[in-house]
C-alpha cells in the first residue's frame, strides 16, 4: 500500500500541473487506477483476515472496474 500511496501522491501533484486535457483526462483516469487497487487490496486484506465475508460480487466489481479501467487506458495510447 506504501507504494500505491506514493503514485497516488504523485499523480495528485501532477493533476495540479497545467497540462493538455488529454494528458489530464489520463493522469484522472490513472488516480482511479490507484484507487481501485487499493481499495481492491484492501478488501482481499479483510477478507483473509476473515473480517469481511467471502462474497463474489466485490471480487468481481473490483477486478471489473480494473480491468475496463486498463482497456480505456490503452486505448488513449
């Protein structure tokens, strides 16, 4: 998670930046990717501390939202 917080971090301060629309519309959608993936390990972190029931449906948004969150994102290449 220290890792994520730091590209999180970054990223933020980048979006501060004056930069194109294109390239701010990217570094937004990359925010979400950091976001996702936290919020995603943190629930895999509950789940196997057996603080949060096993259940489909929040494994399956999380890489859901991911995984179109990465096609979007290759696709502005």
């Amino acid at each position: 998670m220290y890792y994520w917080n730091r590209c999180l971090q970054s990223l933020n301060e980048a979006s501060e930046l004056k930069i194109s629309d294109p390239l701010k519309q990217r570094t937004d959608m990359l925010i979400q990717y950091c976001n996702l993936r936290m919020q995603a390990y943190a629930y895999y972190s509950r789940l196997i501390a057996g603080s949060t029931p096993a259940g489909e449906d929040s494994l399956t948004y999380y890489n859901s939202q991911i995984f179109h969150l990465m096609d979007q994102l290759k696709k502005g290449q």
